[in-house]
C-alpha cells in the first residue's frame, strides 16, 4: 500500500469525505477548444458515487467533492485535496509543464496525491524506449485505480468503466464562465457547451509511424452511442448539446460503420469525427462508393474532414476523391496535412523534400476543390528554417486566405500590411517574387523591416536556390486557377475510376 493510499485509509476511519482535483494539463497550456474527455468521465463516475462538484455555495467539510483545478488555483487548496487525477493529451505540455503543473509534479508532498495519464505522458516514446509498455499501462490506468476502484460503476461492480461511463459535461462550467468574457468569439468554448463527445471504435490498422496506434492493427468496437449520448434539455425543452463529435481513430475501417453510421443518422443530430475519416477506404474497400454515398447524405456537421499525410498515398487519394465529389460536390471537404515528422537541424534534404511534399499534397487537393489543413508534428521546430512551416499553416488554414491567394501572396500581403498600417506606405498590387528582389536590391528594404513571413520564404528560396523555380511553381498555386470540376463531374464514376 502507498503512502497516499495509507493517509486515505486512516482519513477514512474518521470521516468518509474526499476532495479530488482534476487537472486538464494541455487546458493550462495556452488552453484548447476541446474538453479532456478521460477528465469528463472521471467526473461522471465521481459525480455517479454521490460526489458533487465543488462551487462557492457547498460547504466541501461535509460532502465528497471534486474540481476542475485551473491556474488560480493556489497552494493552500492544493493542499487540501485528497487525490489529483492530471491528464494530458500533448507531449509538448510536458516538455515545459506551466507552474501549476510543475507544483504538483515536483512539491514532494503534493506529488504523492498525483495519478497522471494521457498519450502526452508517452507519445514521443520510441518502441525500443517503452512505448508498447507505457501505451497499454495508460489504457487501463483508470481502470486499475486503487481509489476509483473503491466506487462502483453503473453496472453494479466496482471500478470505472471507461468505455461505458457517461461524461459529466459540466466539469469546465465555471471556468469557461470566468474565460468567455475574455474571448472576442462566443463560440470559441463552443466544444465544451454544445456537443456530446465519445469514441464509437478504437484503433487503427495503418500503423503510421508518428501516430499513437502505431502498434495497432485494427478498429475494435469501444463505447455504445447511448453511453456519451446526452439527452439535457433546457427550460424550453431544446438539447442543450445538440451536437455529436466522435474522436475515432479509422472509423471506416470498422466492420461495423455502417451500423454505427446508420445509428448516428437516427439519433437526428448533426455529428462530426473529429480526427479525420480515411479516404483511402473510400477507394480501397469494395463498398467505398456506399460509404461516400451514406457519409455525403448524412447531416453531417461542419466540414468533412479526411487525411492526406503520405505522398505516396496520392493514387489511392485521387481514386478516392473522384468517388467522393461525385457524390459529394457542394459540401465543404477538408484534408489534413500531417509534415514535419522526423526533421533534423543538419538534415536540408529531408527538410526540402517534405516542403515539397506539403505543396504537392495542396496540388492535388486543390484540383479537386478541397482544402488543407497544416499539422505540424513537434519535430518540425528541427527543421533549418523552421519558420516556413508556421507560415504554411497560417496560410493554407485559413480558407479565406488559401482560397483567394498563392503562398507568395499571403507571405508579401504581410509586409504590405505592416508598411500600411505602421509606416503608412500604400500599395496598389501584390508584386512577384522577382519584382521583390529587384526592390530588395535597389535599397527598398534597407530602412525598412522585412515581416517574418517574407524573410521565411525568402531564407529558403535563397537556400534552396537550385530549385528555386520548382518552389516557385508551389508557392503561385492558385485555387481559383487549379480547380478542375471536370475530374469528378463524371456521368459513369465506375468507368472513370475503372481507369485508375
């Protein structure tokens, strides 16, 4: 028995009361626009055992209680916990924990109360460093807690059930209350307040190098839609989240999407999949063409988004794509873009490669109207000019900057921009690379700041100068000059992939 767990033991002989706290490490982080969904279920079952969660009106000496711990949280209330349970999604949250998260992970007396989890406490684990080991203790850790171990699940038996265990969607009320008179945007904690969150399937069979079912081989069956399906409703009798997102890994590699997809259809709600469907099934699977028709006829919420994050992976993507716009020509589909994987400091032809690759991708998809979206692995922060890839996805993730100007553009529209509406030069078009560097040698920037941005594009131009044309041809890609209905406005779509 741990020592935390003897304190508990002996606490417990003289009074049945517990306070715990909850720690979203990557919510301290700079913040995301997601709830931690392991952090909701913890909640749910706490709440389920007669726990209540903590305000400024309950007297905590007399009840169980539990709390979203935030960074105003301050030592004192640190101390009174009986248990803190930290969860955390991002690797990079650990890399430079923020003070609240350092308190609790260094003081020696509070660091006795932690039980921390999450894919960020191992993702970056190589397999020959453990990650097989820490993968499949992190599965089961809430599983096997001693303390939640003590309650019992919805079933009857003793111990959470993650899979089955309905959130407590109300863990982060009084911290977004506090935080939205801070954001500009009213939907900005939209997540948090209008959608139910689940795992229909876990797993995948791609085993993709950079992703945490690296060591998967399948999509297995995981929650019941009825168990993270919530039915609230407000005083006039509307959801209070009329929304659904899924965070499955491959939902379309399960033998059982069309089951689930059909039990989604019914429920009458607009759902999403947050991680991205895999295109290359739509293509691949002998009833792909079913998938895209079912998917496009869905009320589906949002863009649809599927991933591209392999080159080589292009035939299989365009197969796919022609399928899908056929049956799919007015919604909005999205592709994320994985780059940055593996990048090393002294490394420029991987470097120069995976840039190239980025905008080869970007071709593709914007022939058949799609957009990117930039995922940048950590490892992008490697790479000789690092920089470059910020300023790809700031331009190609925002839709109204990649659908109405090249990479080039958006690069020289900031330092317009900035010579506007700081030294109040005016500009009446957007010039060429070429027509830059004619300015750049005539003086015209010598008293002048070159943005980020600019200097960016221009460092790997200039780096990478035998190849300057070719980056040249990626950076000019235009949407409105690229987009080609013709390749999915087929008549027969079995004749024109047939052909592939």
């Amino acid at each position: 028995m741990s020592i935390i767990d003897e304190q508990m033991t002996a606490k417990r002989q003289h009074k049945r009361i517990y306070h715990i706290g909850l720690v979203d490490a990557d919510l301290l982080c700079n913040g995301t626009r997601h709830p931690n969904l392991a952090l909701l279920k913890i909640a749910g079952y706490l709440r389920d055992n007669g726990f209540v969660r903590k305000n400024p009106e309950i007297e905590s000496a007399k009840v169980n209680t539990y709390e979203l711990l935030t960074n105003e949280s301050n030592f004192e209330m640190l101390q009174d916990l009986d248990l803190v349970y930290v969860s955390c999604v991002f690797s990079f949250t650990l890399d430079k924990p923020p003070v609240l998260l350092r308190t609790l992970l260094n003081d020696k007396e509070l660091s006795r109360k932690v039980r921390l989890g999450g894919t960020g406490s191992y993702a970056n684990l190589s397999i020959e460093d453990g990650f097989a080991e820490k993968r499949e203790e992190d599965m089961h850790r809430l599983e096997n807690d001693v303390f939640l171990n003590r309650l019992k699940n919805k079933s009857g038996t003793h111990g959470i059930d993650m899979r089955t265990q309905m959130p407590d969607y109300h863990l982060y009320d009084e911290y977004i209350s506090i935080m939205e008179t801070l954001k500009s945007s009213a939907k900005y904690y939209k997540d948090y307040k209008e959608y139910s969150i689940g795992f229909l399937t876990r797993g995948c069979f791609r085993r993709c190098p950079f992703c945490v079912n690296k060591l998967e081989r399948k999509a297995m069956p995981y929650s019941n839609l009825n168990d993270f399906l919530d039915q609230e409703r407000d005083e006039k009798g509307r959801l209070v989240r009329p929304y659904i997102y899924l965070w499955d890994d491959n939902f379309l590699a399960s033998p059982y999407w069309e089951k689930l997809l059909d039990e989604l259809i019914a429920t009458g709600r607009p759902f999403q999949f947050r991680q991205g469907l895999d295109e290359r099934l739509i293509a691949q699977n002998k009833r792909g063409e079913d998938m895209a028709k079912k998917l496009a006829h869905a009320n589906y919420h949002g863009d649809f988004i599927f991933a591209f994050d392999n080159w080589h992976d292009r035939k299989l993507i365009e197969k796919a794509l022609k399928i899908w716009k056929f049956h799919c020509p007015k919604k909005e589909t999205k592709f994320y873009l994985f780059c940055g994987f593996q990048q090393n400091t002294n490394d420029d032809k991987k470097f120069q490669l995976d840039i190239a690759q980025i905008f080869m991708r970007i071709c593709v998809l914007m022939r058949y109207g799609c957009l990117g979206y930039i995922m940048r692995h950590e490892d992008y922060k490697k790479a000789p000019i690092s920089n470059i890839y910020v300023q790809i996805a700031r331009w190609c993730n925002q839709p109204g900057f990649y659908r109405n100007l090249s990479f080039w553009q958006f690069c020289y529209k900031n330092q317009t921009y900035w010579e506007e509406h700081t030294l109040g030069i005016k500009h009446e078009r957007l010039k060429s690379y070429d027509e830059f560097l004619e300015d750049l040698e005539m003086g015209y920037y010598d008293d002048k700041k070159i943005c980020l941005p600019l200097k960016s594009v221009h460092d790997f131009l200039l780096k990478f100068h035998h190849h300057k044309r070719l980056f040249l041809s990626f950076f000019n890609l235009s949407f409105k000059q690229m987009i080609d209905s013709s390749l999915w406005e087929s008549a027969s779509i079995n004749t024109q992939t047939s052909k592939l």
